[in-house]
C-alpha cells in the first residue's frame, strides 16, 4: 500500500506540473525577459536631478511673504513635513507637505493660496526645462500607464506636456500646484512595455487599484513559486548521476525535455530564490517595516514643533539657487540653498551667513531620536557598505550612522552637510536587504564592486532561466496539440 501511494501521488506530481507548468511558464519567461530590460531602462520616475534642472533660478527680490507669513496663510498648526520656497514659472511660491501628506501652495508674492494651475501657466512652467524645444499640451490625464501610482494622488489631475525634442520628452505638470511631478522619453515608453509593465503584471486597469494588484500578484507569484518547488522535486528524482540511462546520459528525456531537465537542474536554485524573493517585495503579511519615519521621531531631532522660523529672505539673496527649503535640526533653523546641479548649501535663515554643521551637534540630536533607547554606535560612513550603496540610486556620501539598543535595531542614516535624516534600517529592513535585494536584485557587495561582473552573472542567470522557461512553453504546447 505504501508503494502504490508513492507511485500514485508521483504520478499526480507529474501530471500535476506538467499541466499547471503549460501556464506558469509563460509567465516565468516573461519575468525573466522583462527582468533584462529592466536592468536598463526604469521605470519612469522624476529624479531628485531632473526636478531641480527644470527649475527656473528664484528671483529673490519679489518674495515678499516669509516662511513664517507662508505657514499661518497655509493654516499649518505645527512645523510641516516639508517647506520650500521655489519657483512658479515666473512667480515664487512656497509649497508646504503636512504630516498627513496633504501639500499646499502659497504664493510669495501676494499669500493668496494656489490651489488650480491653468493650462497656459502649465507650459509656462515647462518651458523652463533644458530639452524644451517647442512645449506642447497633449491633454490633461487623471492616472495613466506612468503616472497610475498613488505617490501622484495629491498632484491629480496632470497636464500632459510634450516638449518637442528629440528624445521625445513628456513632462506631467499637477493641474493643483504646478509641480513637475513626472518625465518619460519615448525610449522609456517603449521599452518599458517589453520590462516594467509585464514583469509587474503593471496594466492601468489592474494597478490603479493598488490592494486588488497586489492580491493578485502575491497569489500568482505564490503559485508560480509551488510550480517551482515541483519542477526542481520532479527533476531531483528523474536525473541518474550514478546508475545512468541509456549512453551514459543523466536524464531519461531527449529533445526540448532533456533541456528543461538539465537547465532546471543547473538554474532550479535560483529560480526558486528569484520567485521567492519577488513574492517577499509585496510585504505579505506586511511583516518588513516602513522606510518612513514617523513624525514624533522627526520632530525630536528637530528640536522644534512651533510654525515659525524667523528667516529674513533678503539675506539670502545669491544668485543660481532654483529652490530654499527651511528646516530644524535640534533647536537651530536652517534654510538649504539648492543649486539646479544638486547642490546644497546650508544657510542662517536670519543672516544668510552659510552654516557648518558640528558633529556632535548632529550626534546630540540623533540621541533624541528614540527616547526609550540609547545610541550605542556612532559611526561615520565614507564609503559604501552593505547596507548604504548607490547601484540604481544617487546616495550621499560621507554618511553618519546612528545605531541604537532597541529591540528592533535601528539604524539612523544622516547627512552631515545638511542634518537631514535620509532613512532608518531595522531588523526586518536588513532582513529585506538579503532577502529581496540581494536574491533578486543581486545586489551583492562583491559584484557591485565591478559593474560588468554584475551584468554578466544577471544576464547569464537571465538566460538560464529563460532557457527553462521557454523549454517548458514549447513542451506544453506540444502537450495541447496532441
């Protein structure tokens, strides 16, 4: 009875795979193809650079309201999230993000509140970006293929603006405040229907909803990942490395089996370790912490809750600085000078005087963040490690590393040119660095050393899978033919 059960649920193994794998593998050959592209061509999205090039430089001498006249007009009860003074096509405008991710716009000029943008400023805004060539309205959109996230929510609806140049710019402009929320080329738009979109399982119509997509992505990554389990099982059973078939050969299949057989064996690790880890990047259980910081933590090292800030502008006045924001790091107002290159310049709001930032000022605050826990390692970062790398992202160094003795572990990570807290790893974050990053993404120290080792293990990786993949399509269909 034991071995009629074996032979039995072996046999429905088989079957089991071979039927439920015609499906699955189309989609491992998809995640695997896309998987290349996106190793170079992203996902459009407006980078810290982009948006501070299309900034036209602040014309000082019209602002008339201060930062602290800004916030009583915005109603702001307490110190917001964000405050910045930048420009509106020609008219300065302070832009205000609360604690509730609500953002408002105050002009400079005059403090009345802006709260719609017409379609002639719209282009008057873009015509400031360095590729514009011959700006022009294409419409006005509410969510589309690129801009379906909800990080665009507070910005809806978005004037869709080409620019008229080569690469085929389009800028998306908030119809509510006139910001540049988003850019995409015409290369980007193409190539993105090839990674991104299908990799993602990212239609409009899916997406827009944001709990249903990622029910639906968690459940088809999860099955995918039991198919996996299966195939790399049924191939375990079926190779002979000792007692070998028919001409010394390891696998009893010929043909496009005997290839899915081998290369699932060769590639069966990291398919597994792939799909697991893609199905870990949508949080299931939410069990990986945030990278936000809560607005407690932030308005301790501020050292200041009250809205005000006592800048007096004039002082300010320097000339290529395209925005200002205004911030608190333990009790000291500062206001940060950006440059259109990136640049920044910490300045005395009062005397416009530039401001160095001591470090142990900067430690003393970082103390405050966890009341309940003590800083136990005060470190300064000067290259790149494990944990704070720059592969698909810009990231500030050197880097001061604040670690405290709470139960989650947490890491603060602060700029010592501008004191601003650039994010907070915990258990469950370091956790996800492996567990995704690293599996998924490859993000691993040794290959990130060397860019093209990076490249070539990823693409040959890619291949294998695709290899199986494809393999399995063709297999499957030749199943359905007969």
């Amino acid at each position: 009875m034991r071995r009629t059960f074996i032979r039995t649920a072996r046999r429905w193994l088989y079957i089991g795979h071979r039927w439920v794998g015609i499906v699955t593998c189309l989609l491992f050959a998809m995640w695997f193809i896309s998987g290349v592209v996106m190793m170079y061509v992203a996902f459009p999205a407006l980078s810290e650079r982009e948006r501070l090039a299309a900034l036209p430089e602040l014309t000082w001498e019209r602002v008339a309201l201060s930062p602290d006249a800004a916030m009583a007009a915005a109603g702001a009860t307490r110190f917001p999230r964000d405050i910045r003074l930048s420009m509106l096509a020609d008219e300065p405008v302070y832009r205000l993000t609360g604690w509730d991710g609500r953002r408002k716009a105050v002009s400079a000029v005059d403090g009345r509140g802006i709260a719609e943008v017409s379609a002639q400023q719209a282009l008057a805004v873009v015509a400031y970006h360095p590729a514009a060539r011959a700006p022009r309205l294409a419409g006005i959109v509410d969510r589309d293929q690129w801009s379906v996230t909800a990080r665009y929510d507070s910005l809806r609806p978005l004037y869709l603006i080409g620019l008229g140049d080569d690469a085929g710019t389009e800028l998306y402009v908030s119809a509510r405040s006139g910001e540049i929320a988003l850019d995409t080329s015409r290369t980007e738009r193409v190539w993105n229907w090839l990674g991104s979109i299908p990799h993602w399982i990212y239609p409009t119509v899916l997406r827009k909803d944001g709990p249903l997509w990622r029910s639906v992505v968690l459940w088809i990554s999860g099955f995918c990942l039991i198919v996996g389990v299966t195939g790399v099982w049924i191939g375990i059973l079926r190779v002979r490395l000792k007692r070998r078939y028919g001409g010394g050969r390891i696998t009893p299949y010929r043909g496009w089996m005997a290839w899915h057989h081998v290369t699932g064996l060769i590639a069966g690790l990291f398919v597994l370790t792939w799909t697991f880890s893609g199905w870990l990047s949508l949080n299931p259980g939410d069990y990986f912490a945030g990278r936000a910081v809560t607005r407690e933590v932030m308005q301790r090292y501020a050292g200041h809750e009250e809205p005000d800030i006592a800048a007096r502008l004039p002082a300010a006045h320097r000339s290529g600085v395209v925005e200002a924001r205004f911030v608190w790091v333990d009790g000291i107002a500062m206001m940060i000078l950006l440059g259109r290159d990136g640049v920044q310049t910490p300045v005395d709001p009062a005397s416009g005087e530039a401001v160095r930032l001591d470090s142990e000022r900067l430690w003393t605050a970082a103390a405050k963040l966890l009341p309940d826990a003590h800083l136990v390692s005060r470190q300064t970062l000067r290259d790149y490690d494990a944990y704070w790398y720059a592969h698909r992202q810009d990231r500030e160094l050197p880097v001061l590393r604040a670690r405290f003795d709470d139960a989650e572990q947490s890491w603060f990570h602060i700029s010592p040119v501008t004191g601003d807290i650039l994010g907070r790893v915990d258990n469950s974050r370091r956790a996800y660095r492996w567990l995704f990053n690293a599996l998924h993404s490859l993000d691993l120290p040794l290959l990130l050393m060397v860019r093209p080792a990076w490249d070539i293990v990823v693409v040959l990786l890619s291949m294998l899978g695709a290899i199986v993949s494809v393999s399995g399509v063709v297999i499957g269909w030749r199943y359905l033919r007969r």
